[in-house]
C-alpha cells in the first residue's frame, strides 16, 4: 500500500508542501517530509533543511536532507543567523565572500536562506546550500517564500 504523500518532482512546489502539511501531526514530522520535497524541487541543491528559533532567540538544527550540520547558530552568526537579524531572504552568489559564513560542508559555494515569519517574529528558517556557485536566485526566493509563508502555519 502506498503511504499517499507527495513525491520526487512536483509541477509546483508551494502547492505540493501545501498539500502535503498536515497542522494535526508533530511540527517535525512535517517539516521533515518538506525538507525532502524541497531538496527534490530546487535544483543543484545539496542540502536543504530547517533551523528552528528557540527561546533565546538563537536556530537549532531541524529536519534537513544532505550531510550532517551544524546543531546550534546564534542570533546574527552565519547566513541563518543573519537572515534571522534582517528577517529578509537573503541570497549568496558566492559564501566565502560572505563574512562569518558556517561551512558545514567544504564543496558549499552558494546558498540562500528564507525566514518562516509568525506575527511579526521568525520562528524558523529553510536553509539551502548548493555546490554551484550563484545558484539561488529571484526565482528561487519567490517561490521558498511561498513555502515559507504555507509552513508559518504550522508554527
Ligand atoms: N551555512 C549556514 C550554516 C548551516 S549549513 O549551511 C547547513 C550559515 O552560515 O548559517
């Protein structure tokens, strides 16, 4: 029998997550099977996952697909923890032009991380890592902020 989710590449990737979200199950249940539809849609990616905020205002690792990363990021370290200053999406062509860059992975060379946005406040960001150069673009955000506005629902 067929467990019913959606798989592998989807037409439209905001519309997938949204169907595949269930706000009855556990947040990291969803936010699991999310990580691998966008690890599938978003091409070139070789890592794409969560940090989550917790109650100091720093990230903590969530479900992701690629190599294992790093657990914990302050508020204002690294590319998430930036993204979680400026509460804006932000875009880099190139991370080791980027200051403070946290490389989890040596063959990363771009990346772009999205804020999940509830009341104001991040709870969350998607985190994408690529190992082309300029890989994310206006394009990609358009669309992962689409994600993310369906996934603040979850919050
Ligand atoms: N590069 C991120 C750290 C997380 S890994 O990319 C999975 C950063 O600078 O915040």
């Amino acid at each position: 029998m067929h467990c019913g989710v959606i798989q592998g590449k989807v037409d439209n990737l905001a519309l997938a997550v949204k169907f595949s979200i269930n706000k009855e199950l556990p947040l990291v249940s969803n936010l699991a099977n999310c990580s691998k539809l966008i690890f599938d849609n978003i091409p070139n990616t070789s890592w794409a996952g969560f940090y989550i905020v917790d109650d100091k205002n720093n990230l903590f690792l969530g479900p992701f697909q690629g190599d294992t990363a790093t657990m914990y990021i302050e508020y204002g370290m690294g590319v998430c923890g930036t993204c979680l200053v400026y509460k804006k999406t932000i875009i880099v062509p190139n991370v080791h032009e980027f200051p403070g860059h946290i490389a989890c992975s040596s063959l990363s060379n771009s990346e772009i991380v999205i804020p999940i946005i509830k009341n104001d406040k991040v709870v969350a960001v998607i985190d994408l890592d690529s190992n082309r150069y300029n890989n994310y673009n206006d394009d990609s955000a358009k669309v992962l902020e689409e994600v993310a506005v369906i996934l603040s629902d979850l919050f």
